[in-house]
C-alpha cells in the first residue's frame, strides 16, 4: 500500500567502517551501465505499455517528468548538485525519452556519476570539518536551517554550498548535544555517520545504479510501480519482513533518515504504544546494555539489517516523534523482538457498556487488524482454516448470544489484505449483492459480489476508520456505507484503491499496477478513500500520510454505478446524527484535547525553519514540552482528575487491551463517540419510520 516499499538487501560487515579512523579522499570510479541492462530496460518498458492500468506516453513531456524524478531521487534536498550541474543536465529533458526507448543509459549513468563527485565532496567536506573538532563552532549565532529546501534554488556557488553544510552540520551536533552528548562524543558519533555514507557511496555498483533510475521511470506511472534487482528480488518475499518478524514495523527511506510508515497491529512495535508513523529512526543498540549505533544516512537495508534480529531478543531505538515542532526531543523505545503470531492478528472482540440518555447498553465491538486467510490450510482441505469472515461470523454469534444492541466493527490501523475476505465480509452483513468493481488497463470490469442469502448480523451496525485504513479496509467500508447498512464514523481513509502483482523479467521483478477498485457507487476509493459520515478529529496529517500525499499517485476517478440494494440508512437525519456528536464533542475532555492537538501540530507545521543556536533550541523543546503538559492537564481537569508533574507519568496510566497493546484515551474516547452515534442512529431510525407510518 505504500511508496518505496521496504527491502532487505544483503549487508556489509560494519566493524571495519566503524572503526576506521579516517575516510579515503579519492572519488569513486564512474559507473556504467552493464550489457544486460540495455535488454531489461526493453524489456520493463514493453510489460509496462502493454499491462500497466495507467497508460503513459513516453514523450518529450514524459523525458522531462523523467529528468526531474531522477534529479529528486539523488538529490531531494538539492544539496549536492551546483545550477551549472542542472543547467548542464536540462538539455536532455527532450532526449531522455528517445535514450529509453533505445535502451541506452549512459546519460542516466553520467548525471549519477556526477552525483556520486558530489557527494564525495560534501562528505570530504564534512568529515574534514570534524577532524578539525567542533571546539570553534558557535552555537549562539542567530541563525537558522531551512528543513524544507524542496522549493530552494540550486546552489550556485561552491561558497553557498559549505555555509549550507556548515548549518547542517551545526544542526547535527545540536541534535546530539541536546541528546545529552558531550562535545567529544558527539564530533565522534558525526564522523562515524559521515565516514560511513562515504564508504557506502564507494561501494554503488551498477545495479544500483540502474534500479535508481528505472525506479524514477517506473514513477512516471504510479508511486506502488517499482523495479526489483536479481538481489533485491531473492529477498521480496520477505520484504516486508519486519511486519512478520522483528519489531513489526514497516520503514521507508526519507531523505537521509529512516521513517516508520505504519506499524503491524499487535506486532511488538504496535505493543509498546511509544511509536507511530512518521516517527523517524535516528539510533539502533542491541539489547538492554549496548550503546546506540547512530543510523542518519544508512541505506535502508542496513537499518533493517541492525533492527532485526532473533527473536525473544531487545532492540533499543531513538526515536524522534513525529508531527510535533519540538524536533529536538528524542526518546528512546525497548522492544522485544518477535514474530507477529496469527491470533494476535485475529479479530478479536469485547463488550462496550454505555449510558445513554439514562439507560445501559451493551454494544459488541468487533476489532480487525488485517483481512487475513491462511490460504495453504484452506488448499489443504483443512475444514477449520482461519480467515477474517469466518473468525467475525463466530464473534458476532457469541455476542449476539451475550445480548448486545448494536455492534461496531474497529478497523482503525488496518492496512488491508485478502480481497476475498473483503468481498466476504460484507456478506454477512447484506442477503445478495455486488460488493466491489475491478477495472483492468483495458477497461473491462469484474464485479465481486455476495451470492448467499444468509445473514449473521442484522442489527444496528458501525464502522469506525481512520487514516491508516487502506485497501481491503476502504473496499468493506465503502460497502457499507454505499448500502447504507451502517454508518462508516472516524477520518478519511488512505485512499489505496490499485491493485499490484508481480511480474518476472529475466534480470529482475517488476511490480506493477495493473488494476483499480470502485465501489458499487462507482466511486474510486483511490486518492480520495472513504469519507466518513460522521467524522472524528485525527491526529495523522493528510499532507503526510495516506495516497494524496504520494507523488504521482493515481487520480480518483468514477465508473458506472451497479445496481444494488439500499437500506433505511442515515440519509434521512445524517445532519441531526452529526449535530448530536458535535454537541457532545463540543463538551467532551477527550475531543477538546484532540482538536487542541490539531490546531498545535497544523501551525507547527508552518514553520519550515530550525534554530541553530543553543540557547533558542532548548527553549522552543521546553516550550513544546510545557504545552503539551499543560493541554494534557487542562483535558484532566476537565475529567476531574489530578494534574501531571511530567508527560512521563502518562506512560503508567495507559490502559492494555487483550493483545497487550497500550490504549489512549483518544483512542477510547473515539470508541466510545461510536457507540454513541450508533445508539443516536437507533433512536433516530425508530423515530424516522415511526413519523413514516403516521
């Protein structure tokens, strides 16, 4: 579901670069293209113009597109390459179209070759300041680092690129010396980064190479298209690793850090309640006693490489939380390493007393992490193989039998799945009827559908998303709400409507997106994904997260709506079903504090700029610390309950659920709002038909 997934290349021993007391002055050699990859550019270019859903003409307008990806891939920062490197490279904006169609490279391999001098020279640069020592640095200028340089000119002269790196590298000692490191330490935790991202930068063959740019071609198309090498292959079966062993988390490259883009629910990551997405990795030590390896600039395999490991073992990573303008406050998070088990992946339910209007319900409510299939017992002939429909279909008959009034399906976080299990999971809920639409690159559509009469729930229905609910999630939503079945409540989903498979090549894969969903309305859930009915404030940016925020992305788009079935629904009082929440959000401790958070974070935001002196840093991070203690208690003392000294104190309070995941109060308190809304759906629909008989 997501842009630059995650792979898990063999890794270099470490031991000889971290110890390595100076880094070598010489440029790497230039690079070229090797013969067999002149036939694989054909062949990639021939599977995408026959099979890919996006149909793209390679023109001068694509070359263009081209040059500019290829240029943001190697340098998104534009700290490397000079406006005469850029001015020397535009010409081929018009030509660089005519060279793939040919197979030839050798413009793609000059412009990296470039690359890789400047990047020597900026690595040179900075290690050479560090072996100067950091004792002449000043850290009480008033000065600032542009964090966001996407808009920036290219640099023009060699003058204006040291100041840059000077600031960065300011900006770097900073970081660690608010982390508590001393002067020395820090002057050798920076050479080891530097002298490490020179020595990878030495070792870049020519397949690497060519995946880079066939990568930056292949994004001409769609974000989720991507170009696996011979090794990088070997290892896609396990390239999402880390969501099945590990720390259950799944990471991406951002610029030079490492960032987490969703963790696996119930995984160990997911258990320890301290991470989330868009936190960004900064250091990894190996268990409870070894000394943080700082990761800033390591190829994503390495990282990968340095967190996993055997499981019942601890990883201790520092982590900077993400979306918070206090960018200086690192936290260090324990894991204990180990495997995601399948019934910690299973949906799983409770009961959920409220008091509404003066009297007790009992709503069920139903959480699904995954739409799951064990799909070699169920070939096997295996009678009792586990999937997501079958295991709900049981939840609901035991709590049907347990007496509820209402039921909520949670899939908050859950990132998708089984397609089929989608398709039969809204089968329990509706007689007959179409569920999805497929359309293929050639338009045709495929329609899947439920074909059994037979029902396992009837009653009052909700279903509660949020931003990480993607794909097979956004499809069973989507459902719902185009049946009017239930009322879909939370934040706007991912937006992950494409479908990918794989597909061989002689040297290499190519993943490939060859197909799109619709819902029975015809909406795409692509881009836009499934807008709620009643929405519920979200601290996940949509800027950041999510389809819309993926460069490239597909369009949301529409198709023939299917005949289907409508329930009563919501329509007919949805403004007064919204009304009521607002009213009580409006007064709720938990909602107040999550709209604060919002308003806090979006105008953080705002500011694209880092202070380089010392004294305004430690400031703006105690300033940051200040305020959220302060929203945390004034949402406390609104509950009537005692004031916090430190956010630390927070940590003992969460509440665990079965899997033994930590539970916020937002995240309870949007439950909660749920049930409610579903209990004001009750009473509105009874009022509704009740007024329709008279």
């Amino acid at each position: 579901m997501l842009n630059r997934t995650l792979f898990l290349l063999p890794t270099l021993a470490l031991s000889f670069l971290l110890q390595s007391a100076s880094a070598s002055t010489t440029a790497p050699e230039a690079l070229a293209p090797e013969p067999i990859h002149r036939q694989t550019t054909l062949d990639i270019l021939d599977s995408l113009t026959r099979e890919h859903y996006n149909k793209v003409t390679i023109d001068d307008s694509f070359s263009g597109q081209l040059l500019g990806q290829y240029l943001e891939d190697l340098d998104p920062s534009k700290s490397y390459f000079y406006a005469s490197d850029i001015a020397e490279f535009n010409p081929l904006s018009t030509t660089l179209d005519d060279s793939i169609q040919a197979g030839e490279l050798k413009d793609a391999y000059g412009i990296f070759n470039r690359y890789q001098q400047r990047m020597h020279e900026r690595l040179t640069f900075m290690i050479a300041e560090l072996e100067g020592g950091l004792e002449d640095v000043q850290f009480d200028l008033d000065e600032t680092l542009d964090i966001d340089r996407t808009s920036a000119s290219w640099i023009q002269t060699q003058e204006e690129m040291d100041k840059l790196w000077r600031k960065r590298l300011k900006n770097a000692a900073l970081s660690l010396k608010l982390a508590d490191k001393n002067l020395a330490d820090t002057t050798e935790t920076l050479l080891k980064r530097y002298r490490y991202q020179l020595h990878r930068a030495e070792q870049m063959k020519s397949e690497d190479v060519f995946q880079t740019y066939i990568n930056a071609v292949s994004k001409g198309y769609d974000p989720h298209t991507q170009y696996f090498s011979p090794r990088n292959s070997e290892n896609f079966q396990i390239n999402m690793s880390l969501s099945l062993e590990g720390i259950g988390a799944v990471l991406q490259s951002d610029d030079e850090f490492t960032k987490i883009v969703r963790l696996v629910p119930a995984g160990p990551a997911d258990k320890t309640g301290q991470l989330k997405a868009s936190d960004t990795i900064v250091a990894v030590a190996q268990g409870d006693d070894g000394d943080m390896v700082d990761i800033v600039g390591w190829r994503l395999d390495d990282v990968v490489s340095k967190i996993r490991g055997p499981a019942d073992t601890v990883v201790r990573l520092q982590v900077d939380p993400a979306g918070s303008n206090d960018r200086q406050k690192r936290k260090e998070v324990r894991i204990v390493r180990s495997k995601v088990k399948l019934e910690e992946q299973a949906a799983h339910k409770r009961i959920m007393e409220l008091d509404y209007q003066g009297q007790n319900y009992r709503l069920g409510v139903i959480e699904i992490p995954a739409f799951y299939i064990d799909f070699a017992a169920l070939q096997s002939g295996d009678p009792n193989y586990k999937s997501t429909t079958r295991d709900v279909e049981k939840l609901i008959k035991e709590l049907t039998e347990e007496g509820i009034q209402g039921l909520v399906i949670d899939l908050r976080d859950n990132g998708g799945g089984s397609l089929r299990e989608a398709n039969e999971l809204v089968g329990l809920f509706i007689s007959r009827g179409p569920t999805v639409q497929i359309r293929d690159p050639n338009g045709r559509i495929d329609i899947l559908g439920d074909y059994d009469a037979d029902v396992a729930y009837n009653g009052p229905l909700a279903v509660l998303v949020n931003r990480l609910s993607a794909s097979a999630s956004e499809i069973f939503a989507g459902a719902i709400q185009d049946y009017r079945r239930g009322a879909v409540v939370g934040s706007q989903t991912f937006g992950k409507g494409t479908v990918q498979s794989l597909h061989a090549l002689r040297h290499g894969q190519l993943k490939m997106t060859h197909a799109k969903f619709y819902r029975i309305s015809g909406d795409s859930t692509q881009h836009k994904g499934v807008v709620p009915d009643i929405k519920l404030p979200s601290l996940y940016n949509e800027m950041d997260i999510g389809e819309s925020a993926l460069e490239g992305a597909l369009p949301w788009d529409q198709v023939r709506e299917v005949r289907h079935g409508k329930f009563i629904g919501v329509d007919n009082f949805l403004d007064e079903l919204n009304q009521r929440h607002l009213k009580r959000a409006e007064a709720d401790p938990d909602f107040i504090f999550m709209r604060e958070q919002v308003e806090h974070l979006t105008e953080a935001a705002k500011d694209k700029t880092i202070p380089l002196n010392e004294t305004a840093l430690r400031k703006e991070r105690d300033e940051a610390e200040q305020w959220q203690l302060d929203a945390q208690n004034r949402r406390r003392a609104l509950k009537q309950q005692p004031p916090l000294t430190a956010l630390a104190e927070l940590e003992d309070e969460l509440k665990k659920d079965e899997q033994g995941r930590p539970i916020s109060s937002e995240s309870i308190a949007q439950l909660e709002e749920t049930g409610r809304i579903l209990l004001d759906m009750v009473d509105l629909t009874f009022r509704y038909t009740a007024a329709a008989k008279e």
